[in-house]
C-alpha cells in the first residue's frame, strides 16, 4: 500500500471555533481512503492557528522533516492555501516535498498531471496569497494620475512604480521620483 501523510492547517480564531480543521482531516483521510492510500496516525499534522504567510509552523516543520527522513509517496492537503497563503511558499515546499520523492495532492484542486492542472494550482495560490492582502487591508496601488500624464498613457515602466501600500493611495516618495524621470 502507498504510504501517505495529511497536513492540515486553520489560522483564524473563527476557523478554530467552527472546527475546520477537524473537517479537513476527516475529509483528507476519506480521499486517502478512496485513493486506497495509507496513512499512519503519526503523520497527520495540523497546524491549529498558524498563518500560512509564515513557513514556521509546529505541523509543518515535523511533515518535512518525516519527508527528510523517511520516505512519503504522498501529502494529501485540503488546497493550496492551506499548504501556504504564499505562492512563492507553495512552490517552494512542493518543490522540496518533489526532491524527495513525494507528490502533493489537493482535495480541491486539479489532481492531473497536465501542464494545464500544473497552472491551475499555481493560480490558485497566487489567488490565495491576493485574498491574504485583502483581507489584511493592502491594496495594490496604481497611481495613474501623476504618473500617466506623460500622454495620458500608462506603459510598463509606470505601472511597475506601484507599490503595496495599507490603507493609502498615495504615490510613495520612490514611485514619484521614477515617474519623473520617465
């Protein structure tokens, strides 16, 4: 029988209340079960109330360090974001869990192995890490007005000088200095 660990994950104080996490595992040990996957008690890590922004998580270090050491066919994990609400940390630890020999599955997520499934997932956790800056309050700012007048046209250049910017949508100091030496 392929051998094959679960990794859950919640953050907010809502989330915990409403016991996700408990539905999570339930429903990844019902797909490794249909998947004909075993999966020992000892390798279902949950990481209650940790933010998938940070890669420190108590769950999360004790899953690499198992794929480390032994070798895992499989992580089965809800989607995306709950593996990371970053995808530069997405990629990164798929990346890491592939050289050692293990492939990650999403219940919710395209399960093929098509360049096309491969894009689909990368979109979700560049999805899941915009939600994160909504949430949070951040906005990305696209000050058009100053640095558009050459023309009334925005090119490359001048949308590049954006910056993220909480709870103002005023150009910074940088974003300016760029648009007039444009």
């Amino acid at each position: 029988m392929t051998s094959a660990a679960i990794y859950a994950r919640v953050s907010s104080a809502r989330q915990k209340e409403q016991e996700t996490i408990v539905s999570q595992t339930e429903a990844l040990r019902a797909h490794a079960g249909q998947l004909g996957l075993d999966v020992p008690e000892e390798w279902v890590f949950e990481d209650d109330g940790y933010s998938g922004a940070s890669l420190v998580r108590p769950a999360l270090d004790a899953l690499r360090d198992l794929v480390a050491q032994v070798p895992v066919d499989v992580v089965l994990c809800y989607s995306p974001d709950r593996l990371a609400r970053k995808y530069a940390y997405q990629a990164l630890l798929m990346e890491e869990l592939a050289r050692a020999g293990t492939s990650v599955v999403f219940l919710k997520a395209p399960s093929g192995d098509t360049p096309e499934d491969a894009l689909l997932v990368q979109f979700q956790g560049m999805i899941a890490e915009y939600e994160r800056y909504a949430e949070l309050g951040i906005v990305l700012v696209m000050p058009t007005a100053r640095l558009c007048r050459l023309g009334g046209k925005m090119s490359a250049r001048t949308a590049l000088a954006g910056r993220l910017s909480r709870h103002n949508h005023r150009l910074s100091r940088k974003a300016s200095r760029v648009s007039d030496g444009l």
